[in-house]
C-alpha cells in the first residue's frame, strides 16, 4: 500500500466524510475504501454532478465511483437493511451492488431484535434521550459484551445459527417485557407488537443463511492491499461521540477516532507517516442532529442554512446549527492524536452572512468546583466562569461519573467570547482555487488554520454537494 487516507469527523457526524470519500477515490484513483467503525446508522451522503444521490450506510462512499468497500470487523452490519440499501443502488442504475462489498467475517451481525430493544429504550427515555439512532448499533455491541455475539462467519452453519438466534430473541424480549412492565405505554407496546409480528425466527435463519451461503466467498480476514496505491479508511460518526473520549450519554458504541485502524490493519498508523494521513473532517460551522450538549447551537441559523439530506426525523429530531466551536474542534483533534490536514465542507453555506463568527470561549454558570481537572477556565464572578479549553483525557478513559460531569457543565454553557469577520455574497459554487475565493472566505480560513486557530494546514475547500466542488489549496 502506497498510500493510505484515514477519515475522521471533527463534530458529532455529518461533516460531509461521504463526499469526501467520494472525490478521493475518483482524484487519486483508489484501490478500495475500508470502514472501521460504526454500523447502519451511518449516513454518508453522495450527489453526483447528473443529480444522483445516494445516502451510503453500509456500502462504501466510493461505490458510485467503482471502488469497492471492505467492511472490517470493527464494523457491524444489519442484513435487511443492506438488502434494502443495495436494492434502492440498483435503482440508480447500479448492477449487483454486492460485488462492491467484501466482509471479514469477524464482523457483527444486528438483528432486529437489538434494534428493538434500543428503540423501546429510547422512548421510554422520553425528554432524557441519548440521541440513538435507533438502528439497533448500542444494543449489538452489549450484548457482544455481555456473552452473546453473532458473527458473520456464524451464519455459515444453519444449526449454529439457529441456537444463537433463538438465545439472542429469548433474552432480548425478556428485557423488553421486564421494561415494559414499569414503562408501559401504548406506543412502546405497538413497537414491540410489530417487531415480534414483522420477524421470526425461522424467517432469519432462513435470510442469513442464504446471504452468508450466496457470499461466503467475498469473506475475508483483511485483503491483499499490498500493491495497493491508495486505500480511503472511510470513518464513521463523530469524535464528539466517540465512547471514550466523547460526552456521555449522548455517545455512539464504537471507536470514532482513528484508533481502530490500528487494530484492522496490524499497523500503528502514528508510526507510519509517509504510508497513512489522517483527514479531519469538519462544516464551517457548527451543528448537531440529535439530543446531546451543544454550546454554540444557534436557533435563528436554522432559516439560513439548507439542510437537504438529514432531515427531521423520529430518532434524531431536527437538525441543529450554530457558529464555529474552536474549543470543541481543537478536542477532537486532541483526543484523535492530532490529524495531519483538514478538509473544510460546506463554505459555500456561509455566503449571504454580514459577520461570520467563531466562538473562543464558553461561559459557564454553576459551581466552578465542577470544572477542575476537565476544562482549563479562570472565574468570572461567584459561580461563574469563562471556559478556554478542554482538558483532554489520558489514554484511560474518563470514569463514569466524569464523563457525565463534563455533559451537565456544557449543559451549563453558552458562548461567550467570538471572533468576527466580515461576510461576502459571492456564490462560491463556481469556484476551483484559492485565488476564486474572496478575501473574506480567504481570511476566515487563514484563521481556522493558524497556530491561534486549529493549528492544522487545510487543504481542502468544498463549495458544494459534488466531487466537482472541491479542490485542494496551498499552504
């Protein structure tokens, strides 16, 4: 492997890592796209130049561009869903969407009743949501840690297959009743009717033994990618979520920093600087779908900003937009152990604004006790306090009561201190280089990546939805 490109999200998800994927595999010709993290409950959007679009959730964003997709074991998989995935590719004129996919067969399987049991869950949190996406990903990964995995090499052998489904169905209704029993409410119990109603056991066995038997010849421990040029580890979610260094409860279940890539590939990623890139991923501003603290969350951008593809929706409720957060990017670049360059989405989006801001600094407002040993702060007045920096974690994680401490103080946050620049109304849609950039886009990137900024060069800008809205840029 010549080359290798690792994906991070600097924000909680949705920072655009499907198009990026997308304009790498086609700009450096890519051998293959690998996902290391993450489930169903991505989606990474692709608009083709002709208007096509496809949300990628278990297909590999660089499918519209031929570059087929390995889904390590770091990765889990829910078959129904896949199937529907792959159908809806066919519709858009791709022919046996499989053949772009290989699979380690360490990989973990979801099954419906995962995602019932984390569906039910959610309701029943009510206004305490976590912001689940209720496709079954938190569930899955508890239950491996409890005892009771399902692997893809384990739909190999029907009879195998069938004890483990049936303990997986048995436990998973017994929890839903032994909730159900103190949070009964109509809308959870219809939940629970279709689920138990849509699937059955004999139905599964039957559907993942013919997938695993149809493709058990594209199962694979890793594959050969040693003469391969570029290899695109496409990530999922966002480092704000990450399980470890993220802000609990609101967290997603798998590693969303570049970690894992270590664990899949056998290499250590940091070590290998002439081989391995690390991408940071972030908007131009801020935002966030799903519940979860959110410091600089604006409500009057909501009639600015276009958000076409994440819509509002029974899980994740509305999208949600604010400024720039240089405190909460310069932490996800921390607990990421750094990233190599930026990649900037969605500039375009900032046209029509007369100030543009960045926020410097929170204000926090309760017992500034809380804040030792997590934020780096001076106070302001009795409790009150202004909030420079996240302190970041060591290699162990926060212990629990930590991590929730750190949530209820940004709960307790709102900006304080911004920095502002003047706004342009160029439509930058057109633009292919720095110098079609005006001075004002030109400034507010400078200071992104300036030492006072993120630190980090960027080199590319995106100006729009497609793989012929971006370009690189000289630093």
């Amino acid at each position: 492997m010549n080359k290798a490109y690792v994906i991070c999200d600097l924000a909680y998800g949705d920072t655009g890592k499907g198009t990026l994927t997308d304009f790498l595999c086609r700009y450096h010709n890519a051998d293959l796209v690998v996902r290391y993290n993450g489930g169903p409950q991505a989606g990474h959007n692709v608009v083709l130049p002709d208007g096509k679009h496809h949300c990628f959730a278990q297909f590999g964003s660089g499918t519209l561009a031929g570059v087929k997709l390995f889904i390590s074991k770091k990765m889990l998989i829910d078959l129904n869903s896949m199937q529907a995935e792959a159908e809806f590719l066919e519709r858009l004129g791709l022919e046996n969407p499989y053949q772009f996919l290989l699979f380690d067969p360490m990989v973990q399987v979801i099954t419906p009743w995962h995602k019932m049991l984390g569906q039910i869950k959610e309701m029943i949190r009510d206004e305490q949501r976590h912001g689940s996406c209720g496709q079954g990903v938190g569930e899955a990964v508890r239950y491996q840690r409890k005892g009771f995995p399902l692997y893809l090499y384990q739909l190999l052998n029907k009879h195998d297959l069938r004890h483990k489904l049936k303990l997986l169905m048995m436990e998973t209704i017994a929890e839903v009743n032994y909730l159900m029993s103190s949070h009964y409410s109509p809308e959870v119990k219809e939940r629970y009717n279709w689920f138990t109603s849509e699937y059955s056991l004999a139905g599964l066995v039957k559907t993942y033994y013919e997938f695993a038997q149809r493709l058990k010849s594209q199962m694979v421990t890793f594959p050969d990618i040693n003469d391969a040029k570029v290899v695109i580890f496409e990530g999922a979610q966002g480092i704000l979520l990450d399980p470890i260094k993220g802000f609990a409860p609101h967290i997603t279940k798998t590693r969303s920093t570049f970690h894992n890539v270590n664990a899949v590939t056998g290499d250590n990623v940091k070590s290998m600087p002439n081989v391995y890139e690390v991408v940071g991923v972030t908007r131009a501003y801020s935002h966030r779908h799903g519940a979860g603290p959110f410091v600089t969350e604006t409500p009057e951008l909501q009639d600015h900003f276009q958000e076409q593809h994440n819509q509002t929706c029974q899980w994740q409720g509305t999208f949600r937009f604010g400024w720039f957060d240089l405190l909460a990017t310069r932490y996800a670049i921390d607990v990421n152990d750094g990233v190599d360059w930026l990649a900037l989405n969605c500039l375009d989006q900032l046209t029509g604004f007369r100030k543009i801001k960045i926020c410097t600094s929170y204000e926090y407002f309760g017992d500034r006790q809380r804040l030792e040993g997590l934020f780096h702060w001076r106070g302001l007045e009795p409790n009150k306090a202004e909030i420079f920096a996240f302190r970041v974690p060591g290699d162990t994680c926060l212990t629990n009561l930590e991590e929730k401490e750190v949530t209820k103080i940004l709960f307790n946050c709102k900006p304080l201190s911004f920095i502002e620049f003047d706004g342009w109304t160029d439509d930058l849609s057109t633009a292919k280089s720095w110098d079609d950039l005006p001075n004002q886009a030109k400034n507010f990137i400078t200071f992104l990546q300036s030492p006072i900024g993120l630190g980090v060069p960027i080199k590319l800008i995106s100006v729009g939805p497609t793989h012929k809205h971006k370009f690189f840029i000289e630093n």
